[in-house]
C-alpha cells in the first residue's frame, strides 16, 4: 500500500481539449488520420500522468485502442482523458475522443483506448506514485475495471514470456 496520499481522479483529469481538424490531418480514405489521434491521446495522457505522480513518466503500454467512427473533414475533436487507477510506479490512464460537429453541436464517440505509464525518478528508475481517488459512480467503475484490464495485461506478459523462454 503507499505511503503517499491519494489524489481525486479530477485533480489530473483533461476534460474536452480541443483540437480542430484541417485538411493536413486527413488519410487517403478522407478521414481523419488515426495516427493523429493516437499521438495526441498518448501526449495527453503524459500530461495526465505527470500531474498525478509529480514525475516525469514514460508509456510503458497502449492497449485496447478502439475506433468507434471516423472523424471527418470540418470536424473538431475533444479528447478526454482520467486516471483510472495507480499501483506502485503505474498508472493507467483511459481516454475518449469525441467529433463534434462545430455548426450542429452534435458529437460522436470515435475512439476509446487505455494508456499504462510509469513515473521515473531522476536516475529514470521507477518511482512510487500516489494512489487514485474515484470519487463518482463512472471513476469508481473506471476503477474497478482497470484491475481487470491490469490482471489481462499482466496474464498476456507472462505467457509471452514463457512462450519465448
């Protein structure tokens, strides 16, 4: 158990950055260019991570990377992104990205993913990182399946490993 105290999930969290789409974001296929996406999640998340533990962190995983729907040209992007959950040196940090229609207001769920990162000391040796308080009814489920999500990850690593032992 840390001896830190725990910090709310709210005192880290991103809620609704925005990020305007042009042509340059684009695919061949017309639609916004998933890469993006995912390399704005993973710099967000960072943020995330580096608010809660008071470190400088590094991705150690992504995992469950989802794309709902595609954002398209004209769209804006609002990125949301918590800290679900923290043990020792880790912390998983979920995201939601949303399209939004800037003349109609209308919005689309595109993209959920889970980012796991680690804080460094600065010998960038993992550091212990303060513990999550969920504090509503969505963090505290957001919680409880970040278990579940860290025992699969850790279920997946072992059985490589053996596998290539």
């Amino acid at each position: 158990m840390s001896e830190k105290p725990g910090k709310p999930v709210a005192a880290s969290a991103i809620d609704k950055h925005v990020y305007k789409v042009f042509p340059n974001d684009m695919n061949s296929h017309n639609t916004v260019f998933g890469g993006m996406i995912m390399a704005k999640c993973d710099r967000l998340a960072l943020v995330v991570a580096e608010r809660h533990s008071a470190h400088v962190c590094v991705t150690a995983a992504v995992d469950s990377i989802h794309f709902r729907a595609p954002a398209k040209g004209n769209d804006t992007l609002l990125f949301n992104l918590s800290l679900n959950r923290s043990w020792g040196s880790s912390m998983e940090i979920g995201a939601r990205v949303e399209a939004e229609n800037s003349y109609t207001g209308e919005t689309r769920h595109i993209l959920s993913a889970f980012f796991t990162f680690v804080a460094l000391d600065k010998n960038d040796r993992p550091v212990e990182v303060p513990p999550v308080i969920p504090e509503t009814k969505d963090q505290i489920r957001r919680y409880e399946k970040a278990e579940i999500r860290r025992a699969g990850r850790l279920r997946t690593r072992d059985a490589l490993s053996k596998a290539n032992g």
